[in-house]
C-alpha cells in the first residue's frame, strides 16, 4: 500500500507540472551550554540568535504537498548570525552540498515516504494547520538544527500562484541544537522555545515573478543587501560560543 501511495504523488509530480518556491524566514535565540569537561558536568551558558531562510518547492497539487527535491530544488538555507565570539557569518546548507542537508518532514511523510509540507484539518473546527519538522545538518562541526513547528494556514490564491491553497505564513515552535562532537569535551547543546519562521511574500513573488527554482532563489538572497555584509564560511564550521 505504501509503495502505491509513493507511486501515485510521483505520478502526480511528474503530471502536473505545477511547483511553488515558498520562502520562510528563520529566527530564534538559542539558550546554549557549551560543555568544557569529557563529563558534561562543566559547562557556560550563553545566548546566541540564529536568523536565515529556509527555501523549498512544493508541488501543490499532490495531496501531500511534496516537496521537491530534483536538480536545482533540493530544500537549501542560509543561516546568518552575529555571533559574540566569532562575529558575522552566514552559511549555505543543503542544495546540491553533499555535506550538509535540509530535511522537510511531517506525520505522513513515513507513510509516504516523502518530505511533505502537509496540512490538517481540526476536529469541530473549520480552521487549517501545518506541522512540520525542519531538520538542518552540517558536517562540518558536527552540527545540527532540529524544529518541530505548527502554525494556522491562510488561503494563498491565484495573486500568488496558479491556484488556492493552504498555507501557513507563521510557524511558531521548538527547535534543539547541537554542535561538535559528542566525545569530545568540547560540545554545546541548546534549546529554544520560541522558534519562528515567517513566510517571505516579497521573496515569494519575486521567484513566481522570474519563474525561478530554489537554487535561483537562494542565490537571489545570497546577494541580497541583507546578507551582503556576512562572510561566507565556505567549508569551516558555523561558530557557536
């Protein structure tokens, strides 16, 4: 039965055509430890904020939303920060990186066995929403960010894309980060309670408007004043205290 579901949201995919780069501002202020003893026993606290974007393609028309991972749409971030030890940064992860990735899952996506963008539909209610699970991983570092985010859909018409469909445009949640190498003494791990993402209409337009993919997206914020001020770290590891 799994294998007919697979099968038919590909089918889905390939036959329709229809796609949509959808473009989520990120920001949230981790409480982190940084471990300095083999034991765990030692260790600061600090807060450090993370902001970025989280860019992927949907294809709507499934009934899952499935997200879109073939050449040039492969979800991809950008990651920015002003860290108090090592000052600005910005750092690409997932596209067509091999050592770093850009995870989109939900409830159905182990049914399915795709990275989904679902929605769901509250009991006794005529309300819309979407859960979904963002896991960003770098290898270098080690290092990982882990979401777990819910928000109301809103309608998203013909002013956006070629049809209506639900959509969260505020996504608030948890998100759990890690850092280094767990058997090293040198290892941070942090929590915040307060993770937002945030849909970026403008972005969003502009991609529908130049007819662009997610690696054309994320060039177009790569370059864009916002982040034309934070080195790129290339290969070397994003800095936490």
């Amino acid at each position: 039965m799994k294998k007919l579901v697979v099968l038919a949201i590909v089918a889905a995919i390939c036959a329709s055509g229809r796609a949509e780069v959808l473009v989520y501002k990120f920001n949230t202020s981790f409480k982190m430890i940084n471990y300095s003893d083999p034991n765990r026993t030692v260790g600061k606290a600090k807060t450090e904020t993370i902001r970025g974007y989280i860019v992927f393609n949907i294809d709507s028309s499934t009934p899952l939303h499935v997200v879109r991972v073939d050449d040039g749409n492969k979800p991809t971030a950008i990651l920015y920060g002003d860290s108090k030890t090592a000052h600005k940064w910005k750092k690409t992860l997932g596209g067509s990186d091999s050592n770093s990735s850009v995870l989109i899952m939900t409830p159905e996506s182990d049914v399915a066995g795709v990275q989904t963008f679902n929605t769901y539909t509250v009991l006794n209610s005529s309300s819309q929403r979407t859960e979904a699970k963002f896991t960003l991983t770098d290898d270098a570092g080690p290092f990982q960010i882990v979401t777990d985010m819910r928000g109301n859909d809103s309608k998203t018409g013909h002013d956006l894309f070629s049809q209506t469909i639900y959509l969260p445009w505020n996504l608030s949640g948890i998100a759990s980060l890690t850092s280094g190498d767990t058997t090293t003494p040198t290892f941070v791990r942090a929590q915040a309670t307060s993770g937002k993402l945030k849909m970026d209409f403008p972005k969003v337009q502009s991609a529908v408007n130049h007819d662009w993919n997610v690696a054309q997206t994320i060039a177009d914020i790569n370059d864009s004043e916002t982040l034309a001020s934070y080195p790129d770290l290339g290969d070397a590891p994003i800095p936490v205290p």
